[in-house]
C-alpha cells in the first residue's frame, strides 16, 4: 500500500518524458543528408492566397510575387483570361527583375491566349518562349498550332513533326499535324497520321474535310464521298463539301447527283463568293450534260450578275441562249449520236428537195463528225457525194479539209460536202478552190435547219 503512490507517479513521469521525446523528435528531424528538417507548415487555402495577393497587388499593382501567385493560380484551373492578364503584367517585368522566369511566363502567357483565340499575341508570346528554349513541346506543339492557323504550314509542320516525337501519344499535334500536310497537298502523308487519330474527332468538321479530301485525292473517292456527304449541311464546311462531292460526281458522269451537290451548296447563306461562282459554273455544265440548256442558261446568267467576266460564262450564254431557241441547232451540236444522224439525213433531204436520196453509209467518230455517203438522183443529174457534218464551232482548219479529201477519194464519191457549225479558214477555202469540195459554215447552215422539220422523219 505504501510503495502505490510512488508507481503511480514514476508512471506520470514516464508519461510526460515520452511526450516531450516525441516532440523534440519531431521538431529535430532530418533529412537523407542528415539535415534537420524544419518543419512542415500547413499549406494555406487557395482562397486566402488569392486574397493576400490581391491585397498586395492594391498596395503595389506591380508586386511580382502577388502576380505571379495569381498567375499560377489562374493558370491551374483553366481561368485563361485572367491568367493573361497576370502573366502579360508579368511579362513586362521580366526585363528589370532577374528573379522572374522568362521562359515559363511567355510560354504560359501565349498558351493562354492561345486558349482565348489571340492568335497575334499567343504568337509573339510563345516566339519570345521559343528563342529561350527549343526543346519545350508545349511551346513547340502552341507553336505549330499557330503557324497552321495562320496559314504558315510549312513552318507549322516543322515545330509539329518535332512536337510528336516528344510525345507521340499527345493526338491534338497529330491532328494539327495532317491538316498541315493537307494544306501543302501532302496527301499520303496526311492520310497516314490522320488514320491513327480519326476515331478521336468525330465532330471536328475541318479535320474531317481534311482527311476526305486526302482520300479523295488520292484515289479512294467511295470514302471520302461518305464524310463529304456527312459535311454537306455544316453551315462552315458544307459549300466546300458539297463543291467537292458535285466535282467528283461530275467527273464520274453522274449529272443528277452532281447537281443536287451543288444545289445544296448554294443553298448555304454564308459562302465565298469564289466558291459560289464555281459551283455555279460547275452546276451550269451538269445540266449542259444532261442537255437541259435552259436551266443550264440560268445558273449562267446568275454567274454574269456577280461576274460578268467569269471564264467563258457570257460566250457559253450566247452559245446556249442560240440552242436554246433553235432547237434543229441544239441537236446538231449536242445531241446523242442517233439523233444527230437522223438530224444529218433531214439536212441531206433538205439540201436536195425533190431530189430521191439513199444514204448507203453512215459513220461517225466520236462526237467530233460524221460522214454519210449517199447517192442523190435529181431530174437531170445522178450523183454520189459524200457529206461530213462538223460539230465544232470554231474555224475548221486546212488539215481537216486535206483529211475530208482523202475520204472523198477513199469512197470514190463523185463530190463532196463539208458542213460546219463554225467557219472555215482561209487556207481550207483556198484548198478547194479548184477541187470537188463545196464548204458549208454555220450561215448556211442555219438556212437549211430552218427547212427542217425535227419532228418527222425521212
């Protein structure tokens, strides 16, 4: 009973001696070098960070250690605009305060406004960034970015290619990357990285018409059509899709197809008059294809209101405005080939009334002309002459007439007849001047289509 007072208090002592060990442990500790740490203060709210800086900032608005806290803190949590602001008061410090880093505000500084669409100051920020140190891929990767926004892709593919192969998984250089190789007509190349990274931008409409019209340049047209066709509605990249996808139909002779392209292209209210004028013009010769003048004349006339002086669009108006009003004319000149001989015999009919014509042979080469041996039995003459009917409408030249000759002599053809939508030359007149060979232009040939009658036969 007497010694229970003296364990209680040894165990006090114990007690209190282990505490103060504890403390004194913890107060003294060191570090793997065998320093004593200090030790650790409590890291302070990011809210009472910001407000001592703003409280500094109102005593000295120049205080670089308020800015550059406010910066950082800006920065970290995507406020890019008021992190511009910081690190652009910053940047303007940077010459009279050693103690600040150069590099990192003017790489932050241009990624902010990078990220705010100031592309004249996001650029100047980040060329300050670049010439203090090339080997940053977030500067290298903004860089690039840039230059491809400002239409320098040479210069963009450069900084990107270096980008990359820092960090290869990072997919927004890849795609900046292919549209760069796409603007310079890299096509392949453009193809190649875009693959790796398609299924990541599923809505981004300028990649998309990159990667389409890569495919579509480079022979893969059933694809790119695909996306083309998918774009042809976006109010920003629909009139250059639906352009494209209208050319490539048209290049591949599918006229109805070609016009809805192009119709729907036009219908945008928001286009470059340039691309306007072109799907215009485009649209004219699908129709002209389709031997549909009259629409044809339109989409015409509606390119001379903008541009009276657009390619050949006033000389295709007063072609087509000819055929469209004669239409023995039109056939001559663009019908099928069947319809153009049926028209040629009615001409020969014509030509000779009263007269018994047999046509023994008819042949024709290409669109260009045809040739038709026929016997001709008049009351006081029988004769069998050869007629070529030329669909051009330019000047039929010396050479051609040599090559009519030589027919004429081939089918042992009493005389010949040469008929022109055009004129003849000089020189193919003079050729004929003592030979069997009568040259008919296009004035004669008005005279008799008037004779014709394009809705019987012979």
């Amino acid at each position: 009973m007497t010694q229970l007072p003296l364990i209680i208090t040894l165990v006090v002592v114990l007690a209190v001696l282990a505490t103060i060990a504890i403390y004194i442990n913890i107060t003294t500790s060191t570090d793997e070098d065998g320093k004593k740490k200090k030790p650790k203060k409590k890291k302070k709210n990011k809210n009472v960070l910001i407000k001592e800086a703003q409280r500094k900032l109102a005593q000295n608005p120049k205080d670089p250690r308020a800015l550059k806290t406010l910066a950082d803190i800006y920065y970290e949590d995507n406020i890019w605009a008021k992190a511009y602001t910081m690190y652009s008061l910053l940047s303007e410090l940077c010459a009279t305060n050693p103690e600040l880093d150069e590099f990192e505000i003017s790489s932050r500084q241009g990624i902010c406004a990078f990220k705010l669409n100031k592309t004249e100051e996001a650029y100047r920020a980040l060329a300050v960034a670049y010439k203090l140190r090339q080997n940053s891929f977030e500067v290298l990767f903004h860089l690039g970015a840039l230059e491809q926004k400002r239409g320098n892709a040479e210069h963009a593919i450069k900084l990107l290619l270096k980008a990359n192969e820092m960090v290869p998984s990072h997919i927004e250089t890849k795609r900046y990357l292919a549209i760069a190789l796409y603007n310079i007509h890299k096509y392949k190349e453009a193809l190649t990285i875009a693959r790796q990274i398609i299924d990541q931008f599923p809505d981004d409409k300028e990649f998309l018409f990159a990667y389409a019209d890569s495919m579509l340049m480079t022979g893969k047209k059933d694809q790119a059509i695909a996306i083309l066709s998918h774009l042809k509605i976006d109010p920003v990249w629909g009139p250059k899709a639906a352009y494209k996808a209208g050319t490539t139909h048209l290049s591949q002779h599918k006229y109805d197809r070609a016009i809805a392209d192009m119709e729907i292209g036009l219908r945008h209210e928001v286009i470059d008059t340039t691309l306007r004028l072109e799907m215009s013009y485009k649209l004219a010769q699908a129709y002209i294809a389709k031997k549909e003048v009259k629409k044809a004349v339109e989409h015409l006339r509606n390119i001379q209101r903008i541009n009276p002086r657009y390619k050949d669009v006033e000389k295709l108006i007063n072609y087509y405005s000819e055929l469209n009003q004669n239409q023995n004319l039109k056939t001559y000149l663009i019908s099928s080939p069947p319809d153009f001989l049926t028209l040629c015999r009615k001409i020969i009919a014509a030509y000779f009334p009263g007269a018994f014509v047999k046509v023994n042979n008819m042949s024709m080469v290409t669109s260009e002309y045809a040739d038709l041996v026929c016997e001709v039995d008049a009351r006081k003459w029988q004769d069998t002459i050869l007629f070529r009917f030329m669909r051009t409408t330019g000047v039929v030249g010396e050479l051609s007439i040599r090559d009519f000759h030589a027919r004429l002599k081939d089918t042992r053809a009493d005389r010949g007849i040469c008929i022109s939508a055009g004129d003849f030359s000089q020189e193919a007149k003079k050729f004929v001047e003592a030979r069997l060979i009568d040259l008919l232009p296009k004035s004669e040939l008005l005279k008799i289509l008037k004779k014709v009658d394009s809705r019987t036969g012979l």
